[in-house]
C-alpha cells in the first residue's frame, strides 16, 4: 500500500461557490459544523491506509494550507504526510495550472522522489465515503493502465460530468465530456443488462459518469503526462481509452458535488436529518479535521430540532430547527432559526458592543438577541445585531446587495459581515 500516492486537487476559484469562495479556495470551505471540505478526500485516502498524500492548490490558498498545516501531522513511525504543492514558477514552468492534467505534470518531479507503482487522483470538493482500498484492488485485479470511479446520473446532470460506456468487463469504451442538453446521447445510456449489475441504479439515472476520481499506474501516467493536454477529464482520458486499458470502478455510496450554494446549503442541512444521506457517525471511517480543544457546547433553556453543533457554542433562550451550527457560535436569547448553516467563529470576544471609528456600536460576532432567520448560509466571524429579521418575511430575488449576497433562492451572508441592529432582509 505505502506504493500509492495519493494527488489531491485543490480546485480552482469556485466561482459558483461565491461569496463563501470569496477568500478561500472551494476545498478550505467549511462544512458540517466542524470540517472543511478538502477533509473528506483526505480521510478517505487515509481511511485506506494511503497517508503519502500530496495537495496541488493554486486560488486563495492561505485558508486551505493554514488548515492542513496544523490538522494532518503523522508521528514518525507512520512513514505518511500530508504535503502542499502550491502552484510555483520554475525555469521550465511560468504559468498557472492550466488544468487537472497540467497541474500533475508540473509536479511530477516532486512526485517521483516517491517512487511510487501507482497514482490516486482525487478531487478536493466532493463529499462522498469510498473504500479506496478497494477501489485500487480492483484497478490491480482488472490489468487496467487507468481505472475512474463512476456512477449513475439523470441526463440532466450529465450536462455536469464525462459520460461513458463499458463492455461487459466494465472496460470504458467511449467519453463524451459534459454533454449540452442539445446534443443526443441515447447512444449513451446503460444497457439493460448492465443496469442490473449496477449496485446504486435508479430509474431514470440512465447514464454512466465519471466522478472525477482516477487511479493510474505510474507508467501509464508519466507516458499520458507528455504531451500539451491539460485537463483529465476533457482531453487525457478519452484519447486513452482508444489505446490503453481504462477501467471503470462503480461506486455504490452517497457522493455529492458540493458545486454551488444550492447544492452546499442542502447537502449541509441533511446532515442533521435523522438519517442522513452521508453519516458523520462512522467509526469505521472517520472524518478527520482539526483538534482545537474547546470547551463543550452549552445550551441554555433551548428548544433545538434536527440539528447539529459543533464544539464551543453558547445558545441562550432560542428556537433552533433543522440548522447546522458551527464552532464557537454564539447566539443570544431570543431568537430563532430555522434552515440556517452557521459556520461560527475563528476567535471567541469579549461580550457587549464594540466601539470602532466607523461604527459606534458594532455589534459582536455571533447572532444578537430576538433575531429571526431562516434559509440562510452565515459565514464565519459574522456580526447579526439585535432584532435583525433575514428571510423571514421571504427571500429577495437572486443578486448582490449591499451586506448580503442572495443565490439560488439562498441568503449568503459573507465572513465577517456587519448586519446592525434591526436589520430586515
């Protein structure tokens, strides 16, 4: 196993992430209380017993490396690590990362000091739990060059995803990169039979797609590698399947791609269903993240619902329903909240208002008392004043506003935001 390495990507801008994406690259955003996104690639990875994990990054970096730096340390007996390769200027490289193809290329040289048998190539914004063990024991027992996660998926979120096809030994035989929906690919649709042998296959998912997730034999790679292509899933792997053996793993667990505020706001919110789609209570495959020892959440005089709070909250007198609160959030008497993902807080303060030059009384970080909010996304380090109503009373149109962002039908409101006192959204 110490033969594989692990290559997380570290995404690009996220644009359809914004503004959550505003300061941070898309896999440093945080999620489920207590994580961040590029936590979930790298537990499994290490789930798997692969701990020699590279982590190519590029956009808005500083977040992302401050919280690898200080959450994945292996001891010296383990013979793992967790290394960042930011982009970087050479005498033979001067340009950006051009793609997922281009980013592995310009780093092979750090790569090979591994010398590793075979690549893992994982993306660092996707929420799933795969047994890569086994995902790398089949790639091994196929005789496969290159094997790719996949999955079913509708013909309208084929427009998002490589699709393929397989043979009966689940060898690819055709790619067809992110499909528009003017384009027909009938052709391309599961066969009946295989549709049987397809362990999460529903009605109307009727369409193979790549999850972005790969495994390459070291050769393989290094021989694809050059060449001027950019991109995995674009250029790299349709004009392999033409000449080398490409393998197609089918997943059959939850995976979700965490690529706009929709999908993030919802997917964060089913986390604290009673049975949620992705189950953080998992011993067997943890999630891991950042241990910051702090004190146990304390809840006074609440009634709360369907959620979940990570570690250092203070919520007094409040109607909490189907919310995900975040560290270190404080949230005074009297309010209620219902379908909010609150990310809380890097720093506790000292409490009552705060005097600067450009406002009086600015109010502290957390939610004021007699607040009402409802579906909304609050960043970290937010400051809600007292009596603010946010979607409430119903949600403005999708745009930019002066102190909040609103998207797909979703208030955002940006890290370290200022809503004074009786504030109406």
């Amino acid at each position: 196993m110490q033969d594989v390495l692990t290559i997380v990507m570290g995404g690009g801008k996220g644009t359809r992430l914004y503004p959550l994406t505003a300061d941070r690259a898309k896999p440093a955003v945080p999620f489920g209380a207590k994580y961040r996104l590029v936590d979930i690639p790298l537990s499994n990875s290490i789930a798997a017993n692969f701990k020699q994990i590279y982590v190519l990054t590029q956009f808005n970096t500083a977040s992302l490396h401050l919280h690898i730096s200080n959450t994945y340390i292996f001891d010296s007996f383990t013979n793992g690590f967790v290394e960042i390769l930011a982009a970087e200027q050479t005498f033979s490289n001067t340009g950006w990362y051009e793609g997922t193809a281009d980013a592995v290329r310009k780093n092979l040289m750090h790569f090979r000091t591994q010398k590793p048998s075979h690549y893992m190539i994982l993306s660092g914004d996707q929420l799933y739990r795969m047994d890569l063990r086994g995902f790398f024991e089949e790639h091994v027992e196929s005789g496969a060059d290159a094997s790719v996660a996949v999955l079913p998926v509708t013909r309208d979120d084929a427009t998002g995803f490589g699709i393929l096809t397989v043979d009966t030994n689940k060898r690819i035989k055709r790619f067809t990169e992110k499909p528009p929906m003017e384009v027909d690919i009938a052709n391309l649709r599961i066969p009946k039979r295989l549709s049987k042998a397809l362990p999460n296959y529903v009605e109307g998912k009727d369409y193979l797609a790549s999850m972005g997730i790969y495994i390459f034999n070291a050769d393989t790679l290094e021989k694809v590698l050059d060449s001027e292509e950019a991109d995995f899933g674009k250029e790299i792997i349709p004009n392999m399947i033409r000449q080398y053996h490409v393998h197609a793993y089918f997943f059959d667990g939850f995976w979700e791609d965490i690529g706009t505020i929709d999908s993030f706001y919802r997917t964060s919110l089913n986390l604290a269903d009673i049975t949620p789609a992705f189950n953080l209570y998992d011993e067997e495959m943890p999630i891991y993240t950042r241990r910051r020892d702090l004190p146990p959440s304390k809840l006074n005089s609440c009634t709360i619902s369907r959620t979940i709070a990570a570690d250092g909250c203070i919520i007094t007198q409040s109607s909490i329903n189907r919310c995900v609160i975040g560290i270190r959030t404080i949230i005074e008497e009297g309010c209620e909240l219902d379908g909010v993902v609150c990310m809380g807080a890097d720093y506790y303060e000292e409490p009552g208002p705060i005097e600067t030059e450009s406002l009086d009384d600015l109010p502290p970080i957390g939610i004021g008392k007699n607040c009402r909010i409802r579906q909304a996304i609050i960043d970290k380090n937010a400051r809600i004043g007292d009596g603010c109503r946010i979607g409430w009373d119903g949600v403005p149109p999708d745009g930019d506003y002066e102190r909040v962002y609103v998207r797909d039908g979703i208030i955002v409101v940006p890290k370290a935001a200022v809503l004074p006192p009786g504030t109406v959204i």
